[in-house]
C-alpha cells in the first residue's frame, strides 16, 4: 500500500467516524422536541422508516436527507455531522425558541441530567396556568426576575437567587410572575428535557 492509498484509507475511516455519530445525535435532537417519528417525517419529506434507519445507523445518511433534517430540527448542518473535537469541554451554545420560551442547552450528550438556561416570556394580562406531568426530576435556580411556580394544589413566588426542586410526575407551571422575563439554570432528569420543548405546548408548562 502506498502513502496514497493509506491517505484515502484514513480519511474513509475518519468520515466514517462522523458519519456514526450522526444517528445519536439525529435522535436526540428529535426526542429533545418531543417530535415522533411520524411527525418528523411530515416535516421533512422523509419516510418514518427511512429516519428510523438514520437514527439507528442502518442508514448511511446524505446530504439531501441532512439538509430537511437540519431546517426541521433548528440547528447547523454542521452540527449534525460533526461532533466537537475530542477533549474539548466548550459547549456551543445555541439557543431553542419555542413559542415565546427560549432554552440555551448547557449539555451536549444525550440522555441523563441536561442542564439548560430557560428564560420564560413576560407574563401577559391573561395567563393560562396549564398544569402537566411527565416522567423525571427537575431542579431550578432563579437567575434573574421573578417566578410563578405552581405545584398540585400550592403556589410558590421564587426570586433571585432561590432554587426549587420536584418530582416532575406532580402536576406543574412555570412562568414569570411580572411583566420581565425570568431566567432560570435548570437540570432535567430523564424525559423532563423532552416535556419542555415539545413544540404543541404553550411557553409555561
């Protein structure tokens, strides 16, 4: 083998590395929506089997695929197809508007505890206190404004600097108490990443 053939070798193997790491990430971003697979193929043209195959590296993906994917999901096609550098601890933050609520991803690996800075819009003359549950833990620290959190039956007005913490499977609402913004640090047990950012739900929750 020459030094040629051994440059075309490395280089297959190394696109080969980025390519396997497109499937993880593909399903992360589409469970973090809260979308199925169903609903994202009615997003992008492609079939539910077809991004199943993806997700699950059965698939080699291409660049026609990528790029729906890319537009649906919100998010670079370079960041679907190539991983942060090996030892490097930055994380790109790139915030995910959802009906008025921004979240700034904190974390970059999929599953466990994802951390996320949440700025919940002003509270309008007419807020609609909606009380959900979903599967998971959730923790939350005021970092600016005032909040209006809401548990079953109690609610609680958390300021600066105050921090909560609850079983995400008792019925709950988040929102700004006033007419500013209110930013939140908070971490996501497994599932709560996903009940936030489904994009069918009003910016409280």
């Amino acid at each position: 083998m020459n030094a040629t053939d051994g440059h075309d070798h490395h280089d297959q193997h190394s696109a080969g590395d980025v390519l396997a790491g497109v499937g993880p990430r593909l399903r992360a971003l589409r469970r973090a929506r809260g979308t199925t697979l169903a609903g994202l193929a009615d997003e992008t043209g492609l079939t539910a089997s077809t991004l199943s195959r993806l997700e699950n590296g059965k698939l080699r993906p291409t660049l026609e695929q990528l790029l729906p994917l890319a537009k649906a999901h919100g998010v670079p096609l370079d960041d679907l197809v190539a991983a942060p550098p090996t030892g490097d601890p930055r994380v790109h933050l790139r915030p995910v508007k959802r009906s008025g609520l921004v979240m700034v991803p904190l974390t970059r690996r999929p599953g466990g505890i994802q951390a996320y800075k949440v700025i919940y819009p002003p509270a309008g003359r007419r807020t609609t206190v909606k009380l959900r549950t979903h599967d998971g833990y959730e923790w939350f620290y005021v970092l600016g404004g005032h909040v209006r959190f809401v548990l079953g039956e109690r609610e609680f007005s958390l300021g600066e600097g105050e921090a909560a913490e609850f079983d995400t499977r008792v019925p709950h609402w988040i929102g700004s108490a006033d007419s500013r913004p209110a930013e939140l640090l908070a971490l996501f047990g497994p599932q709560g990443e996903r009940a936030h950012l489904s994009p069918s739900e009003p910016p409280e929750h």
